[in-house]
C-alpha cells in the first residue's frame, strides 16, 4: 500500500476528521437534504473512511450503500456499520475504488469527501472522476456537485517579523546576508500557516478555479494556470496595508434541492468557522518582498498633486501555475506576478 494510503490508517486523521463539525455537518445536512432523492437509490462512497457518509446515506433512505475504503480503516468501518445495525444496507469493501467489483452495473449516487489543502492537494479527486465516469448511472448525483478555489492577498507581517527582521539587528550585528537564504528555504513550497482573518483583503478575494462534479476530467487537472487581477486598497485611518502573499482556499457545493433551503456549502473561507483544514485555507503563495499599499497609493497622490487623484489601491495581476509531475499526488505551484498597478476609482 502505498505512503499516502497508510496515512489513512491513524486512526487519528479520522478522529481529527468526523469530529470536524463544520465538515461532518456539511456533509450530514447536504445528505439528509437530499433525501428526496437518496430514497431506495443505491449509493457509492468513494474512500468510506471510518463509514461515516455511508452512515448518513443509510439514514437518508439510501436501499444499499458500497462503503469502498483502500486502507485498513476498512475493517474499523464494517465494525461501526456493525454497531449500529446498518450491515443489511451498507456494505463496506476493502479495496481501492479503481479495483472494486460491485454487483451492480451502476449506483445512482456517489459520494465523497475528497478534498485537500488549496482543494487538489493529494489529487484523490482523480479516484472520484474514476469512480464517476466507470460506475455512476447517467444523470446521476455526486455529492458535493460543485467546487471552487478562491484566491485573495494577505499581509504576513507577524511572520515575516519573525522570520526576517530579527537577522537586521542581532546582538548588535548585521545578519541581514541570511535573509536570502532564509527566503530561499522558506519559499521553496508554498507555505501552510494560520493567518488570521484581519489580515487578509477580503477585497481582493477572487474565484479562480469552478469545477462541475458532473462534468470534470483529471486530465484537465494534470496541468493548468489561473490567472487573477486582484485590488487591494489603502484601507482607513492610515492603516500601514501590506501585501506579503497570496491565499489559497476552497469550497465544495451541494445540490440545491428544494425551494425551501439553501442549498449547502462547506466553505474553508477565512471568515468561516475553522475546519480541519484549517491550514490548507491558508496556503500562502508569498512574494519575495513585500508590497506596501499605502506607500504606493501615497506616491501616485504625491506624483499627481495629491489625493484628489482618486488613487483606489494597487491591483497585482498573477498567474498561478499548478503542474502535477510523474504520477504524484501533489502539485508544484507557481506564482508569476505579470503586473502591479495602482489604480483609479473601481480599479478599473
Ligand atoms: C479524506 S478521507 C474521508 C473519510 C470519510 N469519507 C470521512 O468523510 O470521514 C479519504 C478516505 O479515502 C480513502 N481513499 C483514498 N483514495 C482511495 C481510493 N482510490 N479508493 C478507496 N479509498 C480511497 C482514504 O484511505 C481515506 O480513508
């Protein structure tokens, strides 16, 4: 079995996981929601876990329910199936979904709890495409049915403190030469990190990336760009804004079902509760130096006779590479920043 796998089998990822509540909640309302449509449906869960989606799909009417899980979590999961008198309609089957044999020529719903730091990260969509395309019925249902990618600018002044300015005065000597060196290590990967949520632009936040659970293909994923243009303004009272870097975070959708509610959205966004993922909604992408806003704002008034200019913010234009290389599960990401601005009015 390999590395990634085997992880799966701690049985503390998967404590950490159901007893994330604005995750395991997601799931249980969007299901039960569902209902309607889960009732006497038969139902796959890609990567079953502990067995807890299948559970709800049970409890949701579902009539059989195949719990497929590849790692040993397999035997834990017919123990709570078991436990809680589920064995005539959820069957737990211990193999990779890219090896499974049902009994069925195709289920009328999949569902899955497939994400991973900045939405992609550990690529297990891929085995969810997989499923979908080899055993979901046509017309069938994917839960969730929709994600997204959001990016947005964020000051790291807390971090790059820490990091950096302490090399500018140490014991009275200039460190300063290891700064470099320091960023070459640090920034050699995207960084995982809290940040908190006032110092991120929520102005800038943007949509990069829509993915249609229906419809998306892993070879679309394999290599793609995004691009942004994103503002980031000067903010009140002479607040000293920074740009430091770049945030990643996601969202998943579920089906709108009826009138009546509003349709569920499990969303890491930084002014959501926390999840577990809590680091992955702060993948930073930072910038080798910092952008002060105020400062460039400040110049452009000085340069135009002053602040009747309308300077509004600075808007950074990227593009944001992410190449999945040989058959791993993890990406390279790659910022290019194409051009900064300060700009008028609205930004544009
Ligand atoms: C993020 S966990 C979700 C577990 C559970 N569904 C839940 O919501 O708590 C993903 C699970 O999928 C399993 N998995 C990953 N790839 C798989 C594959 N190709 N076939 C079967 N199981 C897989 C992992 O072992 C892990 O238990």
């Amino acid at each position: 079995m390999d590395e990634y796998l085997t992880s799966y089998e701690d049985i503390d990822v998967h404590a950490l996981m159901l007893k994330d509540l604005p995750r395991t909640r997601a799931y249980c309302d969007a299901i039960q929601q569902c209902a309607g449509l889960l009732e006497g449906k038969t139902v796959l869960d890609v990567g079953a876990g502990s067995g807890i989606l299948s559970l709800f799909a049970a409890r949701a009417g579902a009539r059989r329910v195949y719990a497929v899980e590849a790692s040993n979590m397999a035997h834990i999961a017919k123990e709570i199936v078991a436990a809680n008198g589920l064995g005539d309609v959820v069957e737990v089957i211990h193999t990779a979904v890219e090896d499974v044999t049902l009994p069925v020529d195709a289920v009328d719903v999949i569902v899955s709890e497939w994400m991973g730091f900045y939405l992609l990260h550990e690529s297990m969509l891929d085995s969810v495409i997989y499923a979908r395309d080899r055993w979901l019925r046509p017309g069938g249902l994917m839960l969730p049915s929709s994600a997204r990618l959001h990016i947005a600018m964020c000051d790291l002044s807390d971090y790059w403190r820490e990091e950096f300015e302490w090399t500018r005065d140490f014991f009275g000597f200039d460190m300063t030469p290891l700064v470099p060196h320091l960023k070459e290590r640090r920034f050699r990967e995207p960084l995982i990190m809290s940040v908190d949520e006032r110092c991120v632009w929520r102005e800038s936040a943007a949509t990069v990336l829509q993915l249609d659970m229906s419809k998306c293909s892993a070879s679309e994923l394999e290599a793609f760009q995004v691009e942004s243009r994103l503002t980031v303004c000067p903010g009140g009272n002479n607040e000293a804004r920074k740009v430091h870097g770049f945030l990643l975070w996601f969202d998943v959708g579920f089906p709108s079902v009826s009138d009546k509610e509003q349709p569920v959205v499990l969303s890491t966004a930084p002014w959501q509760p926390q999840t577990h993922w809590k680091q992955a909604r702060w993948v930073v992408i930072p910038l080798p130096e910092p952008m002060s806003v105020c400062e460039m704002v400040a110049d452009e008034r000085a340069g135009e006779g002053g602040a009747s200019c309308g300077a509004a913010g600075v808007r950074v234009s990227s593009a944001l590479r992410f190449v999945r290389e040989g058959g791993s599960r993890n990406y390279t990401l790659d910022l290019e920043i194409t051009d900064v601005q300060v700009v008028k009015g609205t930004g544009e």
